[in-house]
C-alpha cells in the first residue's frame, strides 16, 4: 500500500530535537518500508530540508508549530496525493480535514495521550472520528481506557501498542562498548565512586523531580556514595530557566550530595548518561500515557521506581524489573523505595538484569513494526468485509460502491473551484451537521455556528501569542527569569480569556496541558507564562 503517516505539528521526525511520538515513528520506520510504500508528513524544522527520501521513505515537511496553520498544510497535501491509507498520530482534530481530502484512503489513528477528553475536541466532532478511523492504536491500555470511558462505541476499534527501544544502542553501563563511555561522564562530573540516581525528562511541574531531590537529604544521611543527575530542560532542546527549574536547582544546591544537571541532552547521545547510572527514577505526578524513558532504563538495564500514574505501571512487574511508589505527591515514599535498592546491592543488580531481559524480549522495535503492521492489514481488511466501499454510513461521507456515482463525483471534483480554509470548514460543518440529522443526533446549531467563526479568533489569538512570546524573550534575557504575562483563565464565566480580557477558545490553543483542572485556584485567575510546560497534561 501507498501510506501516509501524518505526525504532530510539535517538533520534526527524525526526531532530532527529540519527542516520543517522533522516537516512535522512526523506531518503527525501518520494518514498515519493507512492507510498504511509506511517506512520512511532518513538521518543517531549519536543520531538515522541506522534502527528502532516507532510506526509502519519503519526508515532507509543512510549516506548524501551531495546529491551524498545520492542519490547512497536512489537508492541503492530502488532497493533492493519493494515498490508499493514512496513519495519523495524536491528532484526533486532523481525522475530518483529512477524510474531507481524501474520502477513500483507509484512516488508522495512533494515540499517545488522552486527546479524546471534551476539553480536547468536541464531543460531537469525537463521534464522528471514531466512526471515520478503522483502527485506533494507543501507546498504554490506559490511553485506550481513557477513550472507551468518553466513546465506548470506541471498543472495538481500540489496541495496544506499545512503545520500543534499539537494544543495540540502549546498553548497560557493564557492556564491554559502554564501559569507557560511563568511566568517562562520571569521572568528568566528579562522581567516579558514587550509587547515580537518574532522572529524565521534561523540567516540569507534572514531572515531579522536585519530589526525588526533597527525598534525597535523608537517604545522604544513610548512603553517603549518593549522587544525583537530572537530564532534561523544560521543553526539549529549550534550556530557559522557568520558575520552576530555578526552584528545583535551588532544592538540589542543598544537597549534601552532587548533583549534575545536564540541561538539554541530545537524542543521539542519551544513552551515554543511561549508561553512567545505577537506578533510574520516573517521578510523575500527573496521569502520564507511559513515559518512553522506561523503556530506555530497561535497556540500559537500570532498575526503576517509578509512579502508578496513568499507563507508567503497565511495564512494570513490582519487585522484579523496580518499584512502583503509589503517592508520588509524598517525597517519602521516594526516598523508602530507593533506600531498598541502596541496601540490597544484589537486589539492585537482579532487578537490572530482570528489566534488560524484559526489553530484549518484548520491546524491541520489530515488535512494534509487526504489531503496526498487523493493525494496517486489518484495516484494509476492513475493504473485503464491507464490499469494498471506502467506509461506512457512519462517516463523514459516504462513498457509494456504483461506479457511475463515482465518476460523477469525480468529475464534480474537478471542476469544483479551490475553496479557502474557511469555505472548506464551513462545508466540513454542513457535512457534520447534515449526518447528525441522519443519525438523530443533538445537535448545537449555536456551537456549529461559533465553530465557523473560529477562524477569525484563532488569528487574533496567534498574533497576540507572538507579541507576547517576543516580550517573554526579552524579559528573559534582561533578567533571567520568566515574567507572568501571557493567558488567564476566567474563572467566573469559565472561558479563557487573554492579557486585554478578550476571549479565546481553549481548542484552538493546543495548550500543553489540561486547561481546566489544576491551573485554576479558588477564584483567582491563573497567569500562564508561554515558556513554561508546568501542565497537566503534555502533549508529545
């Protein structure tokens, strides 16, 4: 088959500034070529050319960063190219643009986190993009618990795949090709003879490694080979200094341990600083999909503590491959855990060797390709079942199997003049209103109508979000601290409004987190700083 994979408009594959969704899809990549005729559609990024052919598969790369301008690109391109199925990831809100481009191309939907909560997409626009996908592939079976709860139509279309790792290049620190590497770091930092607690990671609040540093001032008084690293910055290749970073250096300067703080490291070399560790710890607080640093740890044969956050647990066997801590709010809790594996050396050994054995076997990345595979044919099985129409009454459109109604579609379609984004939107709502008619659904004309004036709104939101960034770069660099000026929430008419008090649809923010949940404090509007990712919910 002819397939497009379609990836977020947050950061480029390959995944050169990082991202699991990234890792993901060029972990899979050399197994699905084999098979078939791949094109990879993605964001643009300065250090990648707009389009290129690696290994046998096509990259295109369309401006993004913000959803609007990329789902008019992705839409754009779909309509031009004909593709027999299309693999989107992440993006629930791309699945009617895309069908409305392509109304015959298979549609399979890969999910990383729970972008089906209403907060996220419509409710109403949710229904029907269950109905228009034939798979649905989530990273955690929490992720697809999570879409059941809101869609149980949802069920059957749901499975599991999870994530991977090249166990040639994740290795143990004691591997005969990593042995050098890890003398080399922990000499070089100063920590050649001490026990490397690790954590890696985004540099956020939803992170909580802020609870590993309040846990350590204890176990240094009984472990006195104690040593800490923390991998990561706040938001990828991004080593601003937010509030929240500061207050975490600020913890780990009273240590009475060393403490190196890496900022942004590489994608291409982390696995060096996996190598030079001992334990590794996942500290989440928040309801995570499954953290991929998990999958890295066991190849890296480290033992884990981890939290029962989300889908985190899911590759956990307690007390063979590490610990799961059940309140991660409580710093103590950490410090019991790691004080088990500091007093029980072989424990620590056995639990490393446990998760090596754990990766090799069941997290290689030919799995995930075989299992993607699987979740392909079964789509287009899903042609042979249902007569070899496009796809059911259930969708958007449906594609009638009489051939003369298709070359009369055809041809309307050529001779149909090129729409604007905001015609080809209004259409896709008429489309949306006319089959919940059909379907006997509720339906919001008011909601519809507000949809369509979106557009104008979204632009304002986005100028106004540059000229705030532009001054948030400023401040930072005058004063080496994050202002407080960007979004608030309203909460007495609960909307989101702006700096000038106008309002602003949370949809077409994409913000990095759950919006309505812990950034709202009593009465008190909370104020956003755009550099920061102290959320609830990231997205990649």
């Amino acid at each position: 088959m002819n397939i497009l994979m379609v990836c977020t408009e947050k950061l480029p594959v390959p995944p050169v500034l990082g991202g699991a969704i990234q890792t993901y899809i060029s972990g899979a990549l050399p197994y699905l070529r084999k098979q078939h005729e791949i094109t990879v559609l993605g964001v643009n990024d300065a250090s990648l050319p707009d389009n290129e052919t690696m290994d046998d598969v096509h990259y295109v790369r369309v401006p993004g960063k913000v959803f609007e301008v990329y789902r008019e690109a992705v839409a754009a391109y779909v309509a031009k190219h004909n593709f027999d199925l299309i693999h989107i990831f992440n993006r629930p809100r791309l699945v009617l643009p895309i069908r409305n481009a392509a109304p015959e191309a298979k549609i399979t939907l890969s999910m990383h986190n729970d972008m089906f909560k209403p907060e996220k997409i419509d409710p109403q626009q949710a229904e029907l993009v269950v109905e228009e996908v034939s798979r649905i592939v989530t990273v955690s079976d929490y992720i697809g618990d999570v879409i059941r709860g809101f869609y149980p139509k949802a069920d059957h279309k749901i499975s599991t795949i999870y994530s991977g790792v090249d166990t040639t290049r994740f290795l143990p620190g004691t591997d005969p090709e990593m042995r050098s590497i890890r003398s080399q770091i922990r000499k070089e930092n100063q920590i050649e003879d001490k026990t490397v607690l690790m954590f890696a990671g985004r540099l956020s609040r939803n992170k909580g490694v802020d609870k590993l540093v309040l846990a350590l001032p204890e176990l240094a008084k009984k472990h006195k080979d104690l040593a800490l690293v923390i991998v990561g910055s706040k938001w990828f290749s991004q080593d601003d200094v937010t509030d929240y970073v500061a207050y975490v250096r600020a913890l780990a300067n009273r240590l009475s341990i060393p403490v190196v703080t890496t900022g942004f490291v590489s994608p291409a070399n982390i696995q060096n600083w996996y190598a030079a560790a001992d334990i590794f710890v996942c500290t989440s607080i928040w309801q995570e999909p499954l953290a991929r640093v998990h999958y890295e740890a066991m190849a890296a044969g480290l033992p884990i503590i981890t939290t029962a956050r989300g889908g985190n647990p899911e590759v956990m066997e307690e007390g063979k491959n590490g610990f799961i801590v059940h309140d991660p709010e409580n710093p103590e809790h950490f410090a019991e855990k790691i004080n088990q594996l500091l007093s029980n050396r072989s424990l620590l050994k056995s639990m490393g060797s446990y998760g090596r054995s754990l990766a090799e076997s069941k997290y290689e990345w030919n799995r995930v390709g075989a299992q993607i595979l699987e979740a392909w044919a079964q789509a287009k099985q899903d042609d042979v079942m249902l007569g070899d129409s496009s796809h059911d009454e259930g969708g958007v459109e449906t594609v009638e199997t009489n051939a003369e109604d298709n070359d009369e579609q055809q041809q309307e379609q050529v001779i149909e003049p090129q729409m604007q984004p905001q015609q080809e939107e209004s259409k896709l709502n008429k489309i949306v209103i006319e089959h919940m008619k059909e379907q006997k659904m509720p339906i919001m004309e008011e909601q519809v109508q507000t949809n369509e004036m979106k557009k104008e709104t979204e632009v304002q939101w986005t100028l106004m979000k540059n000229k705030v960034e532009e001054r948030q770069k400023s401040a930072h660099k005058q004063a080496k601290q994050p202002s407080k000026l960007s979004i608030a929430s309203d909460v007495n008419n609960g909307k989101l409004i702006n700096i000038w008090g106008e309002p602003i649809d949370s949809r077409s923010m994409e913000a990095e987190g759950d919006i309505w949940g812990d950034n709202v404090k009593g009465n008190t509007p909370v104020v956003y700083d755009p550099f920061e990712t102290e959320y609830s919910n990231p997205f990649d």
